[in-house]
C-alpha cells in the first residue's frame, strides 16, 4: 500500500506544535530536530493516526510557509470523530471558520478554516 504524507513548512514551527496540539488535539509522534540556529528542521504530529510532517523555513532548501497574502494551493483534509468538538478547539485559539461546522450529505459533517500559519484545513466527520 502507498502513503502519501503532507509535509508542511511554517514561520515559526513552535507555536505551529503548540496550536496544533491544543486547537486540533495533535500529537507530536517524533520529536523535533532543533538546527544549529535554533529552527526546527523537522517534526512529526498526528490525529488519531493521520500523520504530517512539519518545518521552519529554510531558503536553502527552497522551503517557505505559506504567503498571506495569497490562498492556499492545498487544503489539508482531515477526518475527526467530533468535527463540532474540533471547531470549538480551533475558533477558541482565535481563528474563523471559513464554513460551517455543517452536515453536508453524502459527505457528512464538515467544517473549512485557515489556521494561523496561512494551511487550509477540511474537518470532515463521518456520519452515521
């Protein structure tokens, strides 16, 4: 079987685990690799097993974060068990939805928001 992974690139890859764990209830599944000056140069997280990788900036790697003044050309989709739950994590870290959370059939509940580091997310829960 293939897996395909997201690796994502942030400005400040701190605060991106901080709001990752509290607004989505991530966890960190590796450690982060801490550069010599101090970026993170890779870390792991997951959501009841739907896992993505993450890191600061670099330049010389041809990595940067997202540009706000622009859309996202992804949107991250995620399925949670409480999209409703998960949306009252992310609007209490500050950030606005840009849809729902709302029933959506035959796709199930759903919910659409930016998150402070400029990435496009999908909540998605399966309905019954």
């Amino acid at each position: 079987m293939s897996e395909l992974t997201p690796y994502i690139c942030v400005a400040d890859a701190r605060a991106a685990i901080d709001w990752y764990v509290a607004a989505l209830g991530a966890e960190v599944t590796h450690e982060p690799i801490v550069m010599d000056d101090g970026r993170v140069g890779h870390v792991e997280l997951a959501v009841d097993g739907a896992r993505w990788m993450m890191s600061d900036e670099f330049d010389s790697a041809g990595v940067a974060a997202p540009d706000p003044a622009r859309h996202p050309a992804v949107t991250l989709h995620l399925t949670v068990a409480d999209v409703d739950a998960a949306c009252a994590r992310v609007t209490a870290s500050g950030t606005t939805l840009d849809r729902g959370p709302e029933d959506s059939p035959p796709a199930g509940r759903v919910a659409v928001f930016r998150d402070p580091f400029g990435h496009r997310w999908f909540l998605h829960q399966r309905l019954a």
